[in-house]
C-alpha cells in the first residue's frame, strides 16, 4: 500500500472540504484505489457500488456530495445510473472512462477523465464537477 502523498507532505492541490464520495465502478481493484485516493484526498467515501442499482441503492442511502462513476459498467450503465439519481435531485459527478470521448458525444457538458489518470487531474476534475452541478434546492 502507498502512502497518501499528504502524509508525505506532498501538496498536489488546493485543500478541498471533505466531501462524501460516492464511487460507482465494477472493477474491484481500482474502486478500492479510487477510495484510498479520495481519502488520502481528505474524503470520505460513503459506499462503492458495482452495478447500476446498486448505485441507485447506495445514492438514496448516503446522499452524496460527489459521485465518481465508471461510465460503462459490467451491469447496467454509470450513466444511467447517474441520470436515476440526479431525478432525486442534483449530485455533483466525474465521470471516468476509458473511451472519455464517447461519454462527451452523449453529454456535451459532462466532466469526464480519461483512465488512466493522476491524483491532480481528480482533483482538477472535481472542483469542475462542483462547480458545474447546481445547488440543492
């Protein structure tokens, strides 16, 4: 396990306010990575989810600030999972791909990274992310 480049005192962004982050990917491994990277971030990551309705499920449960979604899941779909939450209300997203173009044809306006990425590019990605989704109402 890597250790968290805050902990090495390693300043890569801006200090951001904690955030609980839900993180939609189907691939085991790299939404365990994607929650230690969160954390090292200061996040607190409220519930991984694999599939579209478990995305669903977890949404309605911990109410997010932010969700991180894997656009093509093995299950269903991230983005449609993303469009089922945001009826509830809206939720700050980044979505991540590895085809982050065919994301952006289907939504102009989506904040899409493309996989792989880095710490800073998240973060980038985030504040776009926050910055864009309107407030809850």
């Amino acid at each position: 396990m890597r250790a968290c480049p805050r902990a090495l005192g390693v300043r890569i962004y801006e200090v951001m306010k904690a955030l609980r982050v839900l993180v939609i990917e189907d691939d085991a491994l790299i939404a365990m990575l994607l929650a230690e990277l969160l954390a090292c971030m200061g996040h607190d990551v409220c519930a991984t989810a694999a599939t579209e309705a478990e995305a669903v499920s977890a949404a309605a449960r911990c109410r997010p600030d932010l969700m991180i979604v894997d656009a093509g899941l093995g299950r269903g779909s991230g983005v449609a999972a993303v469009a089922e939450i945001l009826r509830a209300g809206p939720v700050a997203h980044v979505f991540v791909s590895g085809d982050a173009g065919r994301v952006r044809t289907r939504h102009p306006d989506a904040v899409v990274i493309r996989k792989p990425f880095g710490e800073a590019e998240l973060a980038r990605a985030i504040d776009l992310a926050l910055a864009a989704a309107p407030r809850p109402r």
